[in-house]
C-alpha cells in the first residue's frame, strides 16, 4: 500500500487542536485545528477548509465562513459508506483513507499550502468528534516534513 511520506499511523487527538505532533526539532511548524462547521468561526481560525465530500445539513455557506470546500480531499463515497462513523473501523479507516490520499497528492498538497501561510482550520459535519477525515488529514499535516 503506497504511503505517504512521514506519516504515522494514528496519534491520539482531542478534536480540539493538533499542533506539531511528531515533528523534527527545528521544523516549521503548522498550525492545524479541527472542529465541526456547525460551530461559530473564531477570529484566529485562519483559512477554514470542509473537507467533508457532502455539504452538511442546515448550514449555509455564509454561515460557514469557508475558505474552501475542498471535495477532493475527503474520503471516497464508498469508503465513507464503508466506515459509517463506527469506532471499530477506525483503524482499517486510517489505513485506506491514507492510501486513498496518497493516489490524490494534489488535494493534499492543496492543504500542506495553505498551513505553510498560517493557522488552518479542517472543518467537519460529524457528530463524532474524534473519528473523522479531518482528524486524519491533522495528523497527516502535522507529521509530515515541513
């Protein structure tokens, strides 16, 4: 299964904010947070980024204050479909979510841009806080070399 680079497997994450985990002394370092897009934005939230495949439910663009809605970036229908939020998934989700994402290096990189100008925000629909993409894709931007 192709990887991609610097990655790790899983780390634990609150949901709140990721910042740096796992990176060499000395590099960069992203700012990366995760939270729903039903929650208010925040002054210092910075490019705020759903990449969620589907728009959630009752929530209006303006209301989102979205930078970008980046499709691309979430995982595949049938592996959304797959998973259904169930925690004993999890693991199996991560691994072919990041296989998906190292065949689609561009939407990624897309992410890795916008951390390298400042604070990044990955918005999410679910309902579940702590077993989604964005949880995913943090750990992937904050283990990866800067």
């Amino acid at each position: 299964m192709p990887r991609l680079p610097r990655t790790v497997a899983q780390a634990p994450h609150t949901g709140a904010h990721a910042q740096g985990a796992g990176r060499q002394h000395g590099a960069p370092r992203y700012t990366v947070r995760v939270r729903r897009v039903y929650d208010p934005a925040l002054p210092d939230d910075g490019a705020r980024v759903l990449v969620d495949r589907l728009w959630p439910r009752g929530v209006s663009k303006e209301r989102a204050h979205l930078t970008l809605w980046l499709k691309d970036v979430a995982p595949s229908t049938v592996l959304r479909q797959w998973f259904g939020h169930d925690p004993a998934l999890w693991d199996d989700f991560q691994q072919r979510y990041r296989a998906e994402l190292a065949q689609n290096p561009d939407a990624l990189n897309q992410l890795v841009s916008l951390a390298r100008h400042g604070p990044l925000t990955l918005l999410f629909g679910a309902k579940d806080t702590t077993h989604n993409e964005a949880i995913v894709l943090a750990d992937i931007l904050n283990n990866t070399a800067h």
